[in-house]
C-alpha cells in the first residue's frame, strides 16, 4: 500500500512537471541503471511512453533522451570493467580457486562472441544493469561494443515507451504483465543457456576423444607398415 502511495505522488509530479525535467529524468535514471545502480526503469519509460500519447511531452525527443542516457551508462560501466574490472575478477579467482586459463578462455570466447550477448542483455531485465562490465573486462573492442549496446538499447528503449505510448492511460497494465512474468521468463532463459553450454561441452568431448583415437590408430597403422618394410 505504501509503495503504491510513493508510485502515485511520483506519477502525479511527472504529469506535471515540465517537459525538459521530464526528459532530463529519462536520461539521468537510464544511464544511472545502465551503470550498475539498481533502478528499475520500466515503469518510468511505459509511463512517459504515456504521458507522449496524452501530448504532454514529445515521443521522439523522449526517445532521443531514453538512448543517450542508456547508452553513456553502459559505457561508463565499460569503462570501470577496463580499468578496474580485471583487478576485481582476479581477486574473486583467487577467493574461489578458479583456474586461471579457463578465465582466459572464457575472456576470449566473450571478446569472439561477446557483443551478441552485450546485444541481448541490453534487452533482458534485470541483466540489463550489468552488461557493459564484462565486456570492458575483457577487453571487447569499443566500437564493436559500442554498437552492440546502441542497438540492444534502441529495441529496449523504444519497444517500452511504444507499449505505454500505445496504452495511454492504461499503461499500468503492462506494468502487471512484466512484473509477473519477467522473472520466468529469465530463469528459463538461463536454464536454455546451462543446457546449451552442457551439451555444447559434451558434444565437443565426445568429438575429441574420437579424433584421440583416430589419431592413435592411424599413428598405429604407420608404425606396422614402417616395421613391414623393415622386415622386407
């Protein structure tokens, strides 16, 4: 009940704030949350999103604001996994004993495949805060990166604000549906991804220790034939 009173007095200062705080609010929360700092900003995008269908702000500078402050937030967080990223996973190695090659291992696979996952994590909740640090501790080339979380941000950023723009005075609705099935969704997401890396690693054991032995019979074979023509 209190926090449906905080959401309300809220609401009720955005409705009528004037437009430039309005967006300056957008780019502020957006790049705070893109950073790392645990801010939902769901409800505020599906609410503005609003507010443009009602004419009280403009759809497309609200956007403009929307990007720029997700994208400069996950940059910044890229920034800290450069400089201050590398020292902090070494330390969490050590704490938990973790092989220092399969850290290098994993560090390239995420600078080879890393931007599909920059691109999908900028559109997933919740994930959404964290994904600029991986890349910036390994090391990801920026433009790459760069234009990665532009796009992820952009399909995030715009789908949000065109649901409550669409709603209108309803986008509550929304609201409800993404509260109740968001987290679902992501530990099935998680749980598709545990069981592709499982079989993924088992597919590729089985093709090695096969190649083993193809390569231990054929070494084998030559070994016999050069013997054979010795003896002759």
């Amino acid at each position: 009940m209190e926090e449906e009173t905080v959401l309300h007095v809220m609401m009720h200062f955005f409705a009528h704030a004037s437009p430039l705080l309005l967006y300056s609010v957008v780019a502020v929360v957006l790049a705070l949350e893109s950073c790392g700092v645990p801010i939902v900003n769901t409800t505020l995008l599906l609410f503005t999103g609003a507010l443009a269908s009602m004419g009280h702000v403009n759809i497309w500078v609200l956007g403009l604001s929307a990007l720029c402050g997700s994208v400069l937030g996950v940059c910044l967080a890229y920034g800290i996994g450069v400089y201050q990223g590398r020292s902090i996973l070494q330390r969490v190695a050590l704490w938990f004993h973790l092989n220092p090659q399969h850290i290098d291992i994993a560090e390239r696979w995420f600078q080879r495949s890393g931007v599909w996952m920059v691109f999908a994590s900028r559109i997933i909740p919740y994930i959404r805060p964290f994904s600029g640090f991986p890349a910036g501790i390994t090391r990801t080339p920026f433009l790459r990166f760069f234009i990665s979380a532009t796009l992820g941000s952009l399909v995030w950023c715009s789908v949000i604000l065109y649901v409550g723009w669409s709603l209108g005075k309803r986008w509550d609705q929304a609201l409800t549906v993404i509260q109740a099935y968001t987290l679902p969704t992501i530990f099935a997401l998680l749980l598709l991804l545990v069981l592709y890396c499982i079989i993924t690693y088992r597919v590729k054991k089985i093709l090695n220790n096969r190649l083993l032995v193809y390569i231990k019979e054929d070494d084998n074979a030559k070994h016999v034939s050069d013997r054979d023509l010795l003896q002759v």
